[in-house]
C-alpha cells in the first residue's frame, strides 16, 4: 500500500510542480544573465576554460598537423622530382636535336664546299658517298656508292670540298673503287700555284702527308704555297688544289730538294665526294 497521499503525489510532481520549475530555471537565467551583464562572468569562464582546454587541443591537434606537413613536403617532393624528370628529358631530347642540327650544318656545309669547288670549271660532278675506307700502310682506297651504271668510268677524278683525293681504280654495278693520292704507289702531276713550276707529287703512304721529290734545288718554292693539278697526263683536270707545302729541306750534294706537302683533302675523314668529268663526258642521271 502506497503510504504517499495521492493529493500530496499529484500537487509536487504534477503539471504545477513542473511550470513552477521552468519559471525558477528562467529566473535562475535572467539572473545569471543579469550578473553577467554586470560583472561579464561569462566571457571570462569561456576564457578559462579555453586556457584549460587549448593544450589539450594543441596535444590532441599536433600529429594532425605533424602528418599535413610531413603529406605537404612529399607531395612537393614528388612534385619537384617529376618536375625535375620532365626537365631533364627534355633536355636530353634538346640536346639530341641540337646535335642533330649541328650535323646536319655540317653537312650543308661539306656540301656547300662540295659545289663551290666546282664552281667555274667546264665539268660534269655527281655526288658519291663513302662505303668503306682502308689505309693499309701499303695501300690507301676507299669504296664509293657510284658505278658503271651511274656512268662511271675507271680514271675519273674524286674530290672533296678542299682538294683533290684520288682516282677511280675499278668499277662494279653499284660502286667503285678509288685510290687515294696518298697511296704509296700513286703519282699526281701537280705545279706550284705562286710560280707554275710543274713537278710530280707521289703518295707517302701516309694521309697528311705527299712527297715532291724531283723539284731542283734552286727551285723558288716555299712553306705554304699551294700545290695544284697541273693538268698533264690527260688524268686530272688543270688547276685543282692538291697540297699545301710544310717542309723544304736543302741537303748537302744533293740536286732536288726534300720537299713534302700536306693534302688539302679530307683523306681519312669525311662522307661525300664529288665525281668530276669534262662536259663533253656528260654523266647520266642515277637511277632512283
């Protein structure tokens, strides 16, 4: 049996009891709110308590941070590296096209000098290239990519850009064989350009160098004059560079002077040649 009257139960937890409670909590709130307008308690216990709460705040936030940071600096590395990557292959591939262009000038280049040397003689010339190059001490040829049905014949004079260096030798289908003037065995009627005194200039079996051994001792010839094609022997055309003079030397007893040239042309270097032949021996066009 419940020992609470029901009329005593009804009035303290009723509908009365719980308004009677909500208008103590409002005025608990304007008086709160009255003191706080005065002494402005609120504002410093928000204070305090945001001093309280703040180290914990920065503990519970640093590995956060700590990680955002650690995310940011990869994330440019990463950044940077590809950067640097992509950077660098361009570059290379730069590099690759510059050295591309300079080889491609050079080329322009030869081939300029190619035609400038035939420029203003009465011949027919036809580019070749190089196919094989052997300098044996005893035997200096080259292969060129011209042969009989390309019209060439044995006999026909090469150059390059700066002189002159040979001869054709043997010809097949497709290419040719042409020896060198510095071939031990090869001779080149030739003549001092400054004067016009005709001599021979023989192979020495070196490519820098050729020796003129029949000029007379009282001969005017001198370091750095020009030697050319003197045109004798129905072989090579008249007045093509050969050689530079670099060494005269005047032994005791002897009638001829020890005299050595130096070839203008590019004996053991280079690609393309030029095929040269009187205009009446017109060359036909290659085959394609």
């Amino acid at each position: 049996m419940d020992p609470t009257p029901r009329g005593v139960g009804k009035q303290f937890f009723g509908a009365a009891a719980q308004t009677a409670r909500l208008m103590l909590y409002g005025l608990l709130a304007v008086v709160l709110m009255a003191m706080d307008q005065q002494g402005r308690y609120v504002p410093r216990f928000r204070s305090a308590a945001a001093a309280v709460i703040e180290p914990i705040y920065l503990l519970v936030d640093w590995p956060v941070r700590v990680l955002r940071s650690a995310y940011g600096r990869l994330q440019t590395h990463r950044s940077l590296r590809e950067d640097n990557e992509s950077l660098r292959r361009a570059l290379i591939q730069q590099q690759a096209d510059l050295l591309r262009f300079e080889t491609l000038a050079g080329e322009n280049r030869r081939l300029r000098a190619l035609i400038e040397g035939a420029a203003g003689q009465t011949f027919q010339y036809q580019f070749a290239e190089l196919l094989s190059v052997d300098l044996d001490p005893f035997i200096h040829r080259v292969v060129i990519n011209r042969g009989f049905r390309d019209g060439v014949t044995p006999g026909q004079v090469i150059i390059d850009g700066a002189g002159v260096m040979g001869q054709v030798e043997d010809v097949r289908r497709f290419s040719s064989t042409v020896r060198l003037i510095s071939d031990p065995s090869h001779a080149l009627p030739v003549q001092i350009n400054r004067t016009g005194l005709r001599t021979v200039a023989y192979g020495t079996g070196e490519t820098g160098s050729l020796s003129l051994p029949n000029v007379p001792r009282q001969a005017d010839i001198r370091a750095g004059d020009q030697v050319v094609t003197s045109g004798l022997g129905d072989r090579f055309p008249n007045g093509y560079p050969v050689a530079t003079i670099t060494l005269i030397q005047r032994l005791e007893g002897e009638i001829f002077l020890r005299v050595e040239a130096q070839p203008l042309a590019a004996l053991d270097r280079g690609r393309e040649v030029l095929l040269i032949q009187p205009v009446d021996e017109v060359l036909p066009e290659a085959d394609p």
